[in-house]
C-alpha cells in the first residue's frame, strides 16, 4: 500500500491551509457549516500525518484493520451524533455501547484509536478529540483501500455520555427488510441514496456466520436457502458456515477483493452475491427504488465514489457537538472528570486484590 496520489492532495491542502490562514472554507465541505477542515490547522497541523502513519503501518499487517475503523466511525455517528460516544468504557456512571449488541464482540480498531489518540496527545496536547479521530480514521482508511478521498470537516467534541439502549435501537439488524433500512437511516436524516452509498461500505471487512447463516439453510422459516442468493456463492457460504455450526467463522463480505474499496460490492448484488439480507434486498426487493442506485453504482465506480464521500462527510455531520459543547477527552474510553477518580477506583481495587490474596495465603 503506497501513498497516493489523492492523500499527496489531501496533504498539501493541509499544508496550503496552513500558509494561506485565513482563507474562508469553500462551503462545499461541509453541509452544516460548523465544522471545518481546517480546524486544527494552527493547533495541530500535524494532526493528519500521525494519523495516516499509524494507520498505514497498523494496516501492512492488518488488511482489515480500515474496514474495521470505517465501521466504528458509523456506529459512533448513528448513537447520539459523531462524539466517541461508542468509545467510552463501562464505568460506575457508564453504560458501555461496546456491550449492545451490534457491538458486543464486534468492534474493532479500539486499540488503534487510542494509540492515535496518543500519539496526538504527546504532538498536541489537550486539543484533538477523539470524535475527530475517528472521522479522520475512517478518511484515511478510504484512502489507504484504494477508495476515494475527501476533506474530513473538523471541529467535534467528545460526549460526556453514552447511550447503550439507544445503540440497540438505531444500529440496523442484518435482517432488516428494504423499509426497516430506510427508517432507520431517515432517523439520521439519511435518505435512500446514502443508504445505498453507505452500504457500499461492505465492500470489504468480514461478517460472522451467525448474522446471515439463516440465509443458508432456514431463511424466513421456510427450511430452505434465501432465494435471492446465488446457488454457486450459497455452496461456497455453506462451505464456510456450517449448518449448526458455531457460528464464530467470519467471510469476507466481497468474494472478489476482500480488502478493497472498490465497486464490486454492487456488482455482486447485481449477480445476487451479498452477503447479508440488508445488502441484497437493495437490488432484489421487486420494484424497489434502491435497485437503479446499485446498477449506477455497479456500472460506474466513480459515481459511487462521488457519493461515498458526499454520504460520508453528511453522516460525519450527524448531531455533533461544537462549541463548548461536550469535551476534548484525554483519554478515548474515559470522560475526564471520572476519569482520575478511575484510575483511583483501580488502584484501589488493585490493592485490595491483592490484599484479599495475600490474607488468603
Ligand atoms: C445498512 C445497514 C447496515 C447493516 C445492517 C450492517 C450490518 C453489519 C454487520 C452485521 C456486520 C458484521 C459484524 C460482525 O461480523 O460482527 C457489518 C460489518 C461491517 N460494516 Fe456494516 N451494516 C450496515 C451499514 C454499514 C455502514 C453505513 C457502514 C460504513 C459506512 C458499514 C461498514 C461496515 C464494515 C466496514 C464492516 C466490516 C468490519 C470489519 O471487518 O471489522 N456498515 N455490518
Ligand atoms: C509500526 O508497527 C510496528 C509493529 O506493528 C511497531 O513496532 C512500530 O513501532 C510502528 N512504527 C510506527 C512508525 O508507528
Ligand atoms: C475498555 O474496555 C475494553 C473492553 O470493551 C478493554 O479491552 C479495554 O482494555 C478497556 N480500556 C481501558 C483503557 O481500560
Ligand atoms: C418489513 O418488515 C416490517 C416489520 O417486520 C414489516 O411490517 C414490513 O411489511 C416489511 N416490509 C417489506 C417491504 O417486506
Ligand atoms: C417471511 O414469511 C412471511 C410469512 O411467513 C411473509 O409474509 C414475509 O414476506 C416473508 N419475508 C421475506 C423477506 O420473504
């Protein structure tokens, strides 16, 4: 994975950014005004190399790992806005979202973020927040999958709290139907061409077997394989996921370049070859209006791009807070003000571990 063309622009923007202070924001950024690209300019202007750096390493290694932070940075927006909301821990005022269930042994990239998070903390303190980290995350991760670019807008702050119930809510299931997907990206103030655009997201990463293996066998109770899936790809899934089996396996979600952002997600729901019910149903729900958006998408890679990034920048914009609103965290999985008082509670709980062992013995 080398650095290309597109981030060398995003980069010299940056740096243009930097020497032409003062330079009003094209508006086109950003549908909503208070954020900007350029918010870390003078702050932090280093800010989008050490992210790129860490994640152009991290992803040597491990060819998931952008997928896995695209993710995160979607299921921070749709819980109460873009606030890291998703990264904060359980705790005795928290109720961790990292336990609902779309994202109880899901997640990951946790570990990344944080070591981003310290890498800005050591080059600017007290500045970057952890919201941002993951919109920028999820920019550099487009980029280094060989998928489009965009000016990542700028400027969110960290919530004070998290909302376990409201991530079971809002987060889709992998069998919603056509209408379940709509709703519950009209919530968001989405519309059917994000939900289009933004499901192009599964063009890489993988799934586990237990969230579609009722497709293979028993779809809809009917004792039979879901009929919109291809009979060639069915063999090969049942391959992968076997009938009782634990359901732990994880398949890539694009047979054909399982690690790169590219347009072949629609063309395989074109050949009935996605991979979970919420990705089929937008090319095989009879009439449906989603099913010419795929075979733009499928037929044009450049329009799916150009409304990746459209889609992306609008859901990066969801309920964010500004302002003096929220906080700069310190630390990703921890709101400030508990956090001392923490670190304290462990400590604590350390000694009197230990303690408790040592009167055992
Ligand atoms: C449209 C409704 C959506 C549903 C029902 C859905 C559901 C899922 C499910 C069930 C998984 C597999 C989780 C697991 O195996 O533990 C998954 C993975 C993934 N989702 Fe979605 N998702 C949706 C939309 C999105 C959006 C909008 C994005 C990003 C823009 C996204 C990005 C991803 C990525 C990249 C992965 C793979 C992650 C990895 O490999 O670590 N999804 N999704
Ligand atoms: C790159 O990753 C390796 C381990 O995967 C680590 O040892 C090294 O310090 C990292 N380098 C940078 C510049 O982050
Ligand atoms: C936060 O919780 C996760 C598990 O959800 C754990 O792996 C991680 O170590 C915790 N982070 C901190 C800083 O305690
Ligand atoms: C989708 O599912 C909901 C709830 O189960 C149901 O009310 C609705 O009729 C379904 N829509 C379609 C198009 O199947
Ligand atoms: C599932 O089965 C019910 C009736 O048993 C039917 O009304 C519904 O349309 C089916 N859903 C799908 C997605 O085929």
């Amino acid at each position: 994975m080398k650095m290309n063309f597109c981030l060398l622009i995003a980069i010299a923007l940056c740096f243009v950014a930097v020497v032409l202070r003062g330079l009003p924001v094209p508006s086109s950024f950003s549908s909503k005004p208070q954020l900007d690209p350029l918010f870390y300019s003078k702050t932090c202007p280093q800010l989008p190399f050490i992210v790129y750096q860490i994640l152009w390493n991290v992803s040597k290694t491990d060819h998931r790992m952008p997928a896995s932070l695209i993710r995160l940075h979607f299921h921070d927006c749709f819980v109460q806005g873009c606030d890291a909301s998703v990264l904060l821990n359980n705790t005795a005022t928290i109720v961790s979202e990292q336990g609902a269930s779309p994202n109880i042994n899901s997640l990951r990239g946790l570990d990344v973020v944080n070591r981003i998070k310290t890498a800005v903390e050591k080059a600017c303190p007290n500045t970057v927040s952890c919201a941002d980290i993951l919109a920028l995350a999820a920019g550099v991760s487009s980029v280094l999958t060989r998928g489009p670019c965009w000016i990542v807008p700028l400027g969110r702050r960290d919530s004070l709290t998290a909302n376990q119930a409201l991530a079971n809510q809002n987060l889709p299931s992998p069998s919603f139907n056509l209408t379940q997907l709509k709703s519950s990206f009209a919530v968001q103030g989405l519309n059917t061409n994000d939900l289009v655009a933004l499901s192009g997201a599964h063009t890489f990463g993988r799934a586990r077997c237990s969230l579609f293996v009722d497709r293979l066998y028993n779809f809809n109770n009917t004792g039979k394989p879901d009929p919109t899936l291809d009979t060639a790809y069915l063999k090969e899934l049942q391959k992968e996921c076997p009938k009782n089996g634990p359901g732990t396996n994880r398949v890539n979600f694009d047979p054909t370049t399982p690690d790169i952002l590219d347009k072949n997600y629609y063309s395989n729901l074109q050949v009935k070859k996605g991979l979970l019910q919420s990705d089929q149903t937008l090319f095989s729900t009879p009439g449906a209006d989603t099913i010419s958006i795929v075979n733009k998408f499928g037929n044009n890679q450049n329009a799916f791009f150009e409304s990746f990034r459209n889609s992306m920048i609008k859901m990066g914009n969801i309920d964010v807070l500004t302002g003096k609103k929220g906080e700069i965290r310190k630390q990703c999985n921890f709101v400030n003000k508990k956090s001392s008082e923490l670190d304290l509670a462990t400590v604590r709980s350390r000694e009197s571990v230990e303690e408790d062992l040592v009167s055992s013995i």
